[in-house]
C-alpha cells in the first residue's frame, strides 16, 4: 500500500525506513501511533521521522509493545560530547533496544560511498552530469 495508515493497521511490525525531508518529518506522531496498539516499531531512518514526545507516550503508556530504534535525536558533538540519545527517556524502557545508528560505519560500506563518490565524480566530468543527483525540493 502507498497509505501509512493501511500499513500499520496492517501489519505488527512497523518498519520505518524514511529520508528525513520537509514530507516525512514528524510524519508519524500521536495520531498515528495511537493506531499501533501491540505492535512493534523499528526506526532506521532518522529520528525526527518519528515525533519524539510521541514515541516517549506511546512507550510509556504501553500503546507500542515495543521499539528497536538505530536512530536519535540527541547525538554526541564537539560542545556535548556525553548526550543521552533523547531528551525523553526512552532509553530506559525494557521494551526497548537502542543503537547510535553506526551501520555504514563498516570497511566495506565506506569502501562503497566512495565509490559512488568517484561514480559520481567520473560521470560529472564525462557526460557533464553526476550519475545521481540530489532532488534540492525533495533533499534527498
């Protein structure tokens, strides 16, 4: 289906795996995780897909059975180098697992953003065009 309510009535697991975009932020908040009664939530896309105050209530309300979040809100940075992944939290719930959202960090997923770096790079300078481009509307 291309309607986010058909899909999570749908199904028990929620997959979120969203660009974050002027569209998709806060896309899935109160209303729709209301609809989620005992069923799971796994974000892998970016956390401001998901309403954080949202996603805090339907945790600790017990709406969501449970969440596997790779995203958050809150990262680690040169003025804050210890930050807690949400200023909600979340991340004392037993019904959920957190990850710093790291997976490209890996030898062989850097070997291939370079590569489509250079793809990118050879295509400019041969037809004058990159093989991909960026949508600047859609930011992705």
């Amino acid at each position: 289906t291309d309607d986010i309510h058909d899909a999570v009535r749908a199904g028990d697991l929620v997959f979120v795996a969203l660009p974050l975009t002027k569209k998709t932020a806060g896309i899935i908040g109160s209303d729709l995780l209301s609809q989620m009664k005992g069923k799971y939530l796994v974000n892998v896309s970016r956390g401001r897909v998901i309403e954080e105050k949202a996603l805090y209530d339907a945790l600790k309300s017990g709406t969501l059975a449970g969440a596997a979040i790779d995203v958050w809100y809150e990262y680690p940075s040169s003025d804050r180098p210890a930050t807690l992944p949400s200023r909600y939290p979340i991340h004392r719930f037993s019904n959920v697992v957190m990850s710093p959202h790291v997976g490209s960090w890996s030898v062989e997923s850097m070997h291939s953003m370079v590569n489509g770096a250079l793809k990118n790079i050879e295509s400019f300078l041969l037809k004058g065009r990159p093989e991909e481009e960026i949508d600047l509307d859609e930011l992705y």
